[in-house]
C-alpha cells in the first residue's frame, strides 16, 4: 500500500469501501456508550453517599469545569475541520488540525489531572466516599478515553508523515467519531456531574 | 451531490461551525443560569437538562453525521438499539431508586424494622 503519495478518493467513494469497518468501530462506540451509562448509573446511587464529607457543590469550580468544556468542544470543532480536509486530501492542514487537536486535548487531560491532584491532597481522594469513588470512576474513565485518542493521534501524526494512504483515511474517520462521542459524553458529565452537583440535586 | 463537489465540503464546513458556535452557546447558557440561579430549583434542572439534549442531539447531527448515511441506514440502527439499552438502564435505575428503602434516613428504617416486626 502507498504511503508516500495521497489517494484521491472521494468521501464517498471511502465510506463504500471501508463501510464495513466503520459499522464495526461505530458498534463497538455504541457500546461505549453503554458503559458510561452504567457509570452514570452508579454515580446517580452514589452521588449524595458523602458519608460526611463534602458533596460535589462544595468541591467543584463550576468555571473551572467550563473551561474543561470550551476546551474540548473546540478541540471536536478543530478535529472536525482535520476531517475535511483529509477528504480534500491537504495533507499539511490535516497535520496541522490534528496538532492543534492534540493540543487542546492534552491541556483539558492536564486541567483534569491537576484537579483529581488537588482533590486527592486535600484529602478527597476516590478512598474518601462512594460519592468520591463513583465520581473518579466516571470521570477517570473518561480521561483515560482521552488520553487513548491523545496516544493516537500521535500514531496517527507519525503515519501521515508522507501522505495519507487509504487505511490511514479509514483510521483518522474512526478517530474523528470516537473524539466526537468523547466530547458529546463530557457534556452529560458537565451537566450531570458539575452543574447538577452544584444545584445540590 | 457528487462530493467531488467543492460545494459538498462548503456544506460539510457550515454544518462543522454551526454545530461549533451553537454547542458553545447551549454551554455557556447552561453555565450562566446556573451561576445565575436563574429559574427556581425545578425548573432550572429541567432547563439545564434540556440544554444538554439539545447540544447532544446537534453534535450527533453535525460531528458524528448521524442520520447522513444512504440506506440501509445501520448506524442509525445500532445507534437506537443502544438508546433503548441506555434507556432501560436510566429508566430502571430512577424506578428502583424511587422505590427502595433508599431514601430512608436510619431512624426510618429502624422504625419501618420495627413496623415489620422484624429486626435482629
């Protein structure tokens, strides 16, 4: 397979022949999605089990949290556009989106880390409580998501040095949706997690 | 539209930035009525709830193109079987949760123990 020249194909013409596999990575998406509906599951039980330690009102900066989200929401917007223009074939601004991409995931993984840090020292580690355990549980799993896609794209950045052959194509469409479905499960922890914990439900 | 067509990735772009600059709103509105407190208790739960559907449903459409593909439409497909998957496990917890002795504080419980005539 060529990787030193890019493959015209048409977006079409790639999902005709590689429907198959992206059905495949779509399924195993969906099931994802079961997951952290068990996560969340668990967090709604656990949520007010502080046992007497401080609940998530107390804990969290909403507008810390904010910024988590604007972060990564434009770093879906930036993988977007990485997207477009692999099917244009411009492989240097497909380079460059998915650099800046990286760039705004890392920084929302650092903001969570230095936040899960923080509340670990404070004493308010997943040890702490099941409100504590459930809420590291759910949002760890979604870090831990983040930094998988982090490790791919930079897979991803040393195959297309080159150019972008057919499977490297295939591979960015999976990226793009599992980044995508990893933002849209981040808004339901904003909403569920942060905003709801500071409304005290 | 042959997607040869520079005017397919146009589109393609308009939907990437309207889904972008709405999802950006629908976050920033949620944050400011709860920062604000805007509506009582209820009723801002319901807003906020609804704000987090409407920004899922537009990224569905706009970054993970759902509904897009030509027919047979299986990613649709699969993606309505994991609704209901996760509608049975939301739906479930919330009736369970609604009906165990789990909103009991421990003095309610000794005393429904004691109603039962139970205990150790």
């Amino acid at each position: 397979m060529s990787k030193t020249t890019t493959v015209p194909e048409t977006q079409s013409q790639v999902e005709a022949t590689d429907s198959t596999a992206i059905l495949g990575f779509w399924a195993y998406l969906m099931t994802d999605c079961v997951l952290f509906a068990s996560l969340f599951a668990v967090y709604a039980v656990l949520h007010n089990n502080t046992f007497g330690g401080p609940a998530g009102g107390q804990l969290f900066s909403l507008r810390y949290a904010l910024g988590e989200t604007l972060i990564l929401l434009t770093s879906s917007f930036t993988c977007g556009l990485g997207m477009l223009a692999a099917y244009q074939h411009k492989l240097r601004q497909v380079r460059a989106w998915f650099a800046a991409t990286f760039v705004l995931g890392a920084s929302f993984l650092a903001l969570e880390l230095h936040e899960f840090a923080h509340l670990a020292s404070t004493g308010n580690s997943w040890t702490r409580s099941g409100f504590l355990s459930s809420f590291f549980t759910l949002v760890g799993t979604h870090g831990l998501h983040i930094t998988i896609g982090l490790l791919w794209i930079i897979v991803m950045m040393v195959r297309t040095r080159r150019g972008i052959s057919r499977s490297s194509l295939r591979k960015l469409t999976m990226f793009s949706l599992f980044w995508h479905f990893l933002d849209v499960i981040w808004i339901l922890i904003f909403t569920i997690v942060y905003l709801l914990g500071v409304l005290k439900v | 539209m042959n997607d040869d067509h520079p005017r397919h990735y146009q589109n393609m772009l308009l939907g990437y930035i309207a889904g972008f600059v709405f999802s950006i709103i629908l976050t920033l509105e949620a944050y400011l009525l709860v920062v604000n407190h805007t509506f009582s208790h209820h009723i801002l739960i319901g807003v906020v709830a609804g704000l987090a559907v409407v920004q899922i449903v537009l990224q569905l459409l706009f970054f993970l193109h759902l509904g897009s593909e030509t027919k047979p439409r299986w990613r649709l497909l699969v993606f309505c079987f994991m609704s209901l998957v996760v509608g049975i496990l939301v739906i479930g917890s919330l009736w369970i949760m609604g009906n165990l002795n789990y909103r009991m504080t421990p003095q309610q419980v000794t005393q429904y123990l004691n109603d039962q005539g139970g205990g150790f």
